[in-house]
C-alpha cells in the first residue's frame, strides 16, 4: 500500500514537472537568444524589472535614474467627438446585445461602404 502511494506521488510530481516545463518552452517559443539577451538589456536600461522585495519596477521605484517613457499623444476633444459623430452617422457602433455593428445589423439605415 505504501509502495502505490510513493509511486502515485512520484508520477504525480512528474507530470506537474513535464507541464511546467511545457508552459516555459511555449512561452519563449519562436525568440532567439539574441532577441532574449536583447530585451533584458533594454529592460535593464529602462528599469523595467520587477524589484524582488517590493513587488515594484525599478524605474517606478527609482525615476530620475532612467529615461523618462515617450507619451504618446492623445486627441483632442474635439476629435474624439468627430470621430464619434461619424461613427454615428456611419453605424460603426457595437450593438451591446448583438456584439455586431449598428450598420450590419440595420444596413438600410446607414450609407455604404466604399
């Protein structure tokens, strides 16, 4: 009895292995050493690495010792409620019931697409 017991263990522990192993070959599949060693050192030169101890990125902890991060610019309001009137007027907006798009929905009432 106590014999099957180590060995449902032992395989136990063995597939818990094997799928671990599995999930870290798939999770760095299709990148090269070379592209592995080349984000870690742009991590390091950005300070985007997970600080052990507090859980926080180096560069959250310590900012003025990396370059500060490009912000992308936003839109303005103005086009924001451009974009929305057209969307409007066009129907490209998601039923929230149907997942589908106002003009598919309803083609007739909305111009077509060109």
């Amino acid at each position: 009895m106590r014999t099957s017991k180590i060995a449902t263990v032992a395989l136990l522990l063995a597939a818990l292995g094997s799928g671990y192993a599995t999930a870290a070959d798939t999770a760095t599949q299709g990148l090269s050493r070379e592209q592995v060693l080349a984000e870690l050192a742009d991590a390091q030169r950005t300070g985007d690495i997970v600080d052990a101890k507090t859980g926080m990125k180096l560069n959250e902890l310590n900012p003025s010792a990396y370059p500060a991060k490009a912000v992308a610019e936003g839109k303005t309001r103005d086009q924001v409620l451009a974009e929305l009137t057209e969307a409007q007027r066009t129907g490209d907006i998601v039923d929230a019931k149907s997942g589908k798009k106002l003009n598919e929905l309803y083609p007739h009432l909305y111009p077509s697409h060109s």
